[in-house]
C-alpha cells in the first residue's frame, strides 16, 4: 500500500475524533468565572465645591455686615448734621453691596475636610480720627468734619478643618487653631432613611445631580439640592449643597460657582496653615 493510499484510510478516522473531541482534546465548555462585584467607596477621592453665598434680612433689607456697617455711617452723618449741618454722606454702593457677599470653598480629600470662608467688612475711618480729634481738644468741634464716605476694606476671613480625628476652628486673624476630638460632625449621621433619600426629587446643577433634601434634619425654612457625589449623611463638612436658600431672620442663598470631584486639591487645602499655632482641647 502506497503512503498515499494509507492516508486516505486514515482521513475518516481523524475527521471523526475532531467532531467527537478525541485526539487529546475535552468535550466540556471551559468553566466560567462570574465577575467580582467591585464595591466602590462613596468617601474615596476629592472634591472641591465654591459657592457664593448672599445673605439678606428676611422680607429684603441688608444682611447683618451691612447693617453693622451702615450704623457707623448713620452715626458719622449724625455728628456732620449735629454739629457742622452738612448732607448726609454714603459710601460706594457697589462696596456696601459687597459686605453682604461671601465666598465660601468646601474641600475634601479620603476622610479629610476643610471650609473656607472669604468676605469682607468696611471701616467707616474718618469717624474714628474725627473722634480721635474730639477726645483729644478742648471740648469745642474738631475742625475738620468727618468723611462718611471714606471707607477702607477689612479683609475677614475664616475656617474651619477636619482631619485625624479632630476638627479645628481656624482664626485666621489671631493665626491659631482650636482643636475638638469630642465634636458631633466626626461621627458620620444619617439625615434620613434610605429609602425616602431615594425618594428626595433631583436636579442638575453644573451637570452634576443633587436631591432636594428633606426630613426632620432639615429645617422646614430651608431649601437644600445635596450633591449626590456623597451619601445623606451629616459627616465632617458633608454633604455639600449646590443650592441652598433660606434661614430665620436672614435669607441667605448659596450658588454653586465651581463643582469638581476626583481633582488635584490645592497644596495644603485639608492643612493647618501655615504659621498657625495649635491648641486641642
């Protein structure tokens, strides 16, 4: 028999084992694995949030910064109608308005926190030299009147951090940080069941999705949208409002400016600044 000949007897036989899975090979489909369930921790990450907050007396009217301010003013043109019988004089608007404004930043880092608020007051100074100027004479009128217009910006700033336990009030102006390990923001709350935070109606707000807030934790004046990038619970500076209006006594309304999750924070944004002296109680 010829070489060729054997493998054409051979030919049938190899096609069968392939169909049936011999020559070696298993009939069985390999075993599938199913995929693991990866879990994903609401609180890892950074995020960052500016707002700019407004604030106002219920029913219109200054908030109490330009309230404060105007009293000064008030008294100043008191003494220049008193005691010289000049018109009445009014800062800048635009500054007065200003008073009643704020910046407020939110930062967030794995399990660290930080509020920052940014505003601004105004000194009424001309009243103060003209006082100065009173004490120090004869009991008669100081001669030049005061300027109740002359103002100058007192820059306020303050904060507040969390971090390794403990949550810090920062004074910017003293430089000083004061500590509490005993503070109710460090235990994680919930500000209500489940399944009515479910409930909760949602907006989007900078292409980000908040939930209209409500509950026993919530107070009836207040109106809050909680970005849904943390869970409803009260935990260190968390959640974060996108939009907020509302309050007794004061209006205060809060618009989200910049949102931003899982983005490089600035150097030491969840830090003690610089500087600053410690105390823990």
């Amino acid at each position: 028999m010829t070489i060729f000949s054997r493998r054409l007897l051979l030919l049938p036989l190899t096609l069968a084992l392939a169909h049936c899975g011999g020559g070696g090979g298993s009939s069985e489909a390999p075993p599938t694995t199913k995929p693991d369930v990866v879990v994903t921790d609401p609180y890892a990450g950074t995020a960052y949030l500016k707002v700019q907050r407004t604030t106002h007396a219920t029913g219109g009217g200054p908030g109490l910064g330009r309230a404060a301010v105007q009293a000064g003013v008030d008294l100043c043109n008191g003494y220049r109608s008193s005691r010289y019988g000049l018109p009445a004089q009014q800062p800048d608007e635009a500054l007065m308005a200003g008073i009643d404004v704020q910046t407020i930043e939110h930062f967030y880092d794995n399990g660290k926190a930080a509020d920052k608020v940014s505003g601004y007051s105004l000194d009424v100074y001309d009243l103060q030299r003209w006082l100065n100027d009173l004490k120090a004479g004869d009991g008669s009128d100081p001669k030049t009147p005061p300027d109740c217009s002359a103002v100058k910006k007192v820059e306020l700033t303050s904060g507040t951090l969390w971090r390794d336990g403990v949550k810090y009030d920062l004074r910017y102006d003293t430089k000083r940080a004061f500590g509490s390990s005993t503070s109710a923001t460090l235990t994680p709350t919930a500000i209500d069941s489940d399944d009515k935070v479910a409930a909760w109606p949602k907006k989007t707000v900078l292409g980000e999705s908040c939930s209209i807030a409500s509950g026993p934790a919530i107070p009836t004046n207040l109106v809050q949208c909680l970005w849904d990038r943390f869970p409803a619970k009260a935990w260190l500076n968390l959640p974060w409002a996108l939009e907020s209006s509302g309050g007794a006594g004061q209006e205060v309304r809060d618009i989200a400016l910049v949102v931003e999750s899982n983005k490089p924070l600035p150097a030491g944004a969840v830090d003690i600044p610089a500087g600053f002296t410690t105390k823990v109680d």
